[in-house]
C-alpha cells in the first residue's frame, strides 16, 4: 500500500511541477473520472425526462435528457433551481463537485500554468524553435559588448540572439539591459542550461543557426578542455543532419597553449566537414587589436593606436624598432609573439645587425624567460638572446647562444628577444629606459602588461619623465574599464602637447572580438594568389567572389591558413617601410624583390613561431632525397627545409616570396 501510494504521490507531484499541459492532463482525468461515477451514481435516481420539465415549444434540441442534465449541473450552479425536490441534495453534491472542479480547480490551473510561464521563461527555461538565429554558448564579461557588436552589425540584422549559460538567466538580463535599447533588448533569448549536455545543446538549434560562438563561464578551471568538449557534441548532432551548410563557430580559449595546438595542427580537421571553425583567443585577440587593426571602440571613445614603426623603417633607415613589455603575463607573452611576426623592416636586409628588438621585463624574468624558450625552443635553437640581472644594483648580462645551430645556420633572424630580471621601478632599470628613450637609433614603444591593473596604471603614469617629453607611445594593461587613461590622454583642444597624450589602454575585458572578418578575407586572397601562382605561373589580376575564396580557403591545413593570415597582417608596415600610404598601389621590380627578401624573412619567423623548427645536416640529406619524403617531414614532422637566410634558398623559393609580394596590390584593392 505504501509503494502504491508513494508511486502514486511521486507521479503526481513530478507531473504537477512539471510543463502545464501535465497539470490540465491531470485535472481533466480527475474531471472525467468524477463526472463518470456521478454519472453511474445517477441511476440510483429517476431522472424526469424534459418534457417533464418545461412544454415542448421550449425544450429546444435535446439529445440526452440525463446526461445533459448532468452536465449543466456540474458546469452552471444556476440549473440547480429547475432540479425536482426529489433530486436536489444528490444535484446540490453534483454542483458542489462541479464550482470544485470547474471554478476552483481549473481556474487555479491555468492561473498556475501563466505563471509558471513566466517564471519558466525569466529563469531562462523556455525552448524556442528559432532559425537563423545568432547562438552564444556561456557568458563572460565579453559576452554583453559582443551582443551590441551583434546588434549593431548589418549583417545580423534582425537576427535573434540565443544565449546559454548556466548564470542565472535574470542576471544576465541585467548586464545585456546596460549595453542594450528597448529595441535590441526584444532579439535575446536567454536559455539556462549546461554546456556539456548533448540533450540541452539540441536545444540550441545550432544546425538551423546562423553563427555560433562558444564562449564559456567565467572562472573555470578547465575552460579550454569545457569548450572542446561542447564543440565535439555540437559537430556530433550536425552529423546526423542532412544538407547541414557550413555553420561558422568562433571558439574561445583561454590558454595560448591550447589556441597554439590549433594554429599548427589540424587537430579539428573532422569537424571542419560539418563546421567552419575558427579558435580565438582573448591575449591573441587583443594583441593583433592593437597591432594589426590599431583601433579599440568607436565615436567619441575611439582609440588610435600608433604602429610600433611610427616612423618609417626603410632601407636606408638606421633605426629599429624596439618594443619594451613590462611584465611577462600572458597578455606581456602574446603581444611579443604578435609583435616578432610583424617587425620585419628591409633595413635588416641592407645590414643584418638592424634587428627589431623585443626587451621583456620581469621580476621573475628568469624563470619566465625558461618557459618562453621551452615553448619557442625551435626559435632559441636558431637565435641566441641577452639575459639581464638588474634585481640588485650590480647588472650581470649574459648572452645565451642558440642552442643547436651555429655558424652560418644560426643566428640569421631579423628579430631578437631580450629579458631582464628585476621591477621597472629599480632605478637601474629607470635608467636603461632613458637610455633607450634617447637612443637615436631606437623606435620605442613600452607596454605594461602586468597582471594587477592598478599596478599596471601606476608603472605606466609613473616612468622616467623623458618618456612622456618625448612622446614615447605606452600602452597599459586595463581589465574592466579605459575611461580614466582616456581622459588622461585626451588632448585638450587648447594644448598642442599633453603630458600623457600618448598612453593607451588596452586589454580591458568587455571588448575584444571584432566580428569584421576583412583580416582573414586579406589571408583568403593571398592564399589565392599563392595557389594562382602555383597553378598557372604568374599573379592574378583579379580576385573570385566571396564564395570561390572560403571554397578554397577551406580546403587548406590550417597551419597553411594561418600563414597566410600573418602574411596579411604584414602588408601594413610593409608599405610603411616603402612610404607607400595610398591605396592604388603598383610596386616595382626593385620593390617586389626587397619585399621578396623582407617577407621570407617574416615567413622564418612564423614557421618559428607556430611550431616548426630547421632541418639538420642529415635530415637535409632525407629531405632532399624524394618528394615524398619532403612532404612528409613539412606536413607529418612540421620540418621545413626553407627555414634558411634568403640568399640560400632556391629559385623556386625565391619566386613564391615574389608571387606573394607581387600580389600585395591586389590584397588592398580588394580589401
């Protein structure tokens, strides 16, 4: 009996608390059920036939006298007055079951069911089935400046925005509400739910969406690995679709180790046949924001940031850049890698100890500068780099010569890494800054990077005077807000000169994504020219539409991709270094073959960079003796016997630097 009754009892409650149809499919059995036995319970009772009741010219259409009489008993308490003497107590429970049933019950049912809705769909737990919509997966503080980028976006006009996170749907409401009108506010749907169920990412609709972005929750400890597992179960379900097109997914990771792996192998090479995967990471994002594109928000907060060559390297130039990072975070870490792939200048190629220089500064910069070169070991394996002890007052200096070439197979990249151990406020490194500063020869620009925000304020207001005097750009690390440094570096409309005119903020959390996708449409067209060249010989004078390009872009590694994204981002201090500002740009001879040189010289530095390291005297020996085997040591081992200064390479080499180069004006026309 207690098994029958809990069965009973945990059925109900389950139903009762669950979607309202259960509740109206409870209350209607209950209904019938009692309706039924009242109506076998009638039997007992002479019920009049209605000729008894009223004349015939007023009875109207009558089926049933009984059950009718029923009915209107159980539904309108009113007909009691028309019941015989004989009938009314048994008709008075009748209508006493019905007001129960009918005005108590059913009213408080559905009163119940509309609010349940609306606390159902303020809790973020209403499924909607939307199509062509925009899906954001987790929330983080970049989440609500991504959704007004959406918004504001022509392309998602009119798009409804779908957000799943497991935060509690009103706060997110409530952070959406600050960055958001009335208007926009009306296209986001908010779905509480975890990422890493495949029964709650159904829910997502992904397979009818339009574009996804995997975001993740903040403070995880596992982000990356949560990210990955979401877009496996995503692909899974997109597999069982048919004609599914090719939905873009921009996936975030928090670690550069992980965002690294991506960039060199085709680890999501099975997914790509489902999805247009596209990994992103925050320090990555920001550094090419301020590298590549130089700009951060819009209108009045508009922030310009100045190239690192904001004076032109040329080839009779005798200055080099020279980029400070104080702070080795991982924010200090990923704009010195962003920085070593664009700071090529054709002065190097003149006279090769022109090398742009990147200076790391860190009390821990021993420890830090271990890590850096175990993760770049294939880069130090070529180059040697200056270590600095300035943490007392004695500076000790020590050269680190590369750690498995030497002689002429070492030491020929036109970008050199330095570290210094010690705190920027040590007077012995304040020193080396003024140094710097007046250096005649140096371009100079200082970054504070360091992990506690107002540290990073303090040290980037408080260097040596000679740097604000002699307007030495500094970009200082923010989190949540730039409001201040921008008023600090805002000129005044009756000042020329600002003392703090030249530092900028960046790294701040709420904006980093830029969903303008023309830096990798650039990489899609030097891939074309690439594979024109490859195909037919010379550069191609026109581009293919959209569609033909992100065909073919599609079908290439994506170390191969990302080399012809680092190639894009280059074009700018390229043209730089030739004075070249205008946009109908035609290069000649002489120009193709010093960019030629200066852009294998980037290219030795990518290859570096993502993973790949030179070949030795014997593996040049196996390389050289098939193709088969060249290819399998570049694509398999990521062994690259080009990785060489340029005067060594072959002629074929030679020409793909120039194809390359030669197809820079058909980049920017299209652009």
């Amino acid at each position: 009996m207690n098994l029958i009754t809990r069965l009973f009892t945990l059925h109900f409650d389950r139903s009762f608390s669950g979607k309202g149809w259960k509740q109206l499919a409870w209350l209607f059995g209950v209904i019938v059920t009692v309706f039924v036995t009242i109506y076998f319970i009638s039997f007992i009772y002479h019920f009049p036939d209605p000729s008894e009741i009223k004349p015939l010219e007023q009875q109207g259409d009558v089926p049933m006298g009984r059950l009718l009489q029923l009915i209107c008993l159980f539904i309108d308490p009113g007909n009691i007055t028309e019941v015989p003497p004989a009938l009314r107590w048994f008709s008075l429970l009748v209508v006493l079951l019905g007001l129960i049933l009918f005005c108590g019950l059913l009213i408080s049912v559905i009163s119940n069911m509309l609010e349940r809705r609306v606390e159902r769909f303020r809790e973020g737990d209403i499924v909607y089935p939307l199509r062509n919509h925009i899906v954001v997966i987790g929330f983080d503080d970049m989440v609500p400046t991504l959704v007004q980028q959406i918004c504001d976006y022509a392309q998602y006009e009119k798009c409804h925005i779908l957000i799943q996170s497991s935060l509690p749907a009103q706060d997110i409401r409530s952070k959406i509400h600050t960055e958001l009108d009335a208007k926009n506010e009306k296209r986001i749907v908010v779905l509480h739910a975890q990422r890493n169920s495949t029964e709650e990412l159904e829910k997502l609709y992904t397979t009818k969406a339009r574009e996804v972005f995997i975001i993740g929750e903040r403070d995880e400890h596992d982000h990356d690995s949560l990210n990955i597992d979401c877009l496996k179960k995503i692909v899974d379900i997109h597999k069982k679709c048919k004609n599914c097109p090719l939905i873009p997914f921009t996936v975030l990771f928090e670690n550069q180790t992980t965002f690294a792996a991506f960039q060199l192998t085709d680890l999501s090479a099975e997914w790509r046949k489902y999805i247009e995967f596209h990994p992103f990471n925050f320090y990555e994002g920001w550094a090419k924001k301020i590298l590549v594109n130089r700009e951060y928000g819009k209108g009045e907060d508009l922030i310009k940031y100045l190239p690192l060559d904001h004076e032109a390297v040329t080839y009779e130039s005798n200055k080099y850049v020279h980029l400070v990072i104080i702070g080795m975070s991982r924010m200090g870490v990923a704009l010195g890698v962003e920085a070593a792939h664009l700071l090529h200048f054709p002065n190097f190629c003149r006279d090769n100890s022109k090398k742009s220089v990147i200076t790391f500064i860190d009390e821990i910069a021993d420890e830090e500068m271990n890590f850096f070169c175990g993760r770049y070991r294939h880069y130090f394996e070529i180059a040697s780099t200056c270590y600095y002890d300035m943490s007392s007052d004695e500076v000790r200096k020590k050269v680190i010569p590369p750690s498995r070439f030497s002689g002429k197979d070492a030491d020929f990249l036109d970008v050199q890494f330095e570290f210094i151990k010690g705190r920027a406020e040590n007077p012995i490194i304040q020193n080396r800054i003024k140094e710097w500063v007046h250096n005649p020869n140096e371009i100079l620009t200082i970054a504070v990077c360091l992990n506690y925000p107002p540290q990073s304020m303090a040290m980037g207001l408080y260097l040596p005077d000679d740097v604000y005097d002699n307007n030495i750009p500094v970009l200082v690390r923010q989190e949540t807000s730039s409001a201040l440094l921008n008023m600090l570096n805002s000129k005044k409309k009756d000042d020329e000169i600002h003392k703090y005119s030249h530092i900028f903020p960046f790294g701040m959390l709420d904006n980093c994504y830029d969903l303008d996708k023309q830096s990798q449409r650039k990489g899609q067209i030097i891939h074309y020219v690439y594979n024109f060249y490859d195909t037919y010989g010379s550069v191609p004078q026109a581009c293919p539409n959209d569609v033909e390009l992100k065909k073919m872009w599609n079908t290439r590694p994506v170390s191969h991709q990302w080399s012809n994204l680092y190639s894009a981002f280059s074009i700018g201090p390229k043209l730089r270094s030739l004075q070249i500002t205008s946009n109908h740009i035609q290069l000649t001879d002489d120009q193709i073959a010093l960019l030629s040189e200066v852009e294998h010289n980037r290219w030795n530095m990518e290859k570096l960079l993502l993973g790949y390291r030179k070949p030795t005297a014997e593996e040049e020996v196996i390389i050289n003796s098939s193709k088969a085997k060249k290819k399998e040591y570049k694509e398999k081992r990521f062994v690259h016997p080009d990785i060489r200064p340029y005067d060594e390479l072959s002629e074929g080499s030679k020409n793909y630097d120039k194809c390359i180069t030669a197809g820079i004006p058909l980049v920017v026309k299209c652009d």
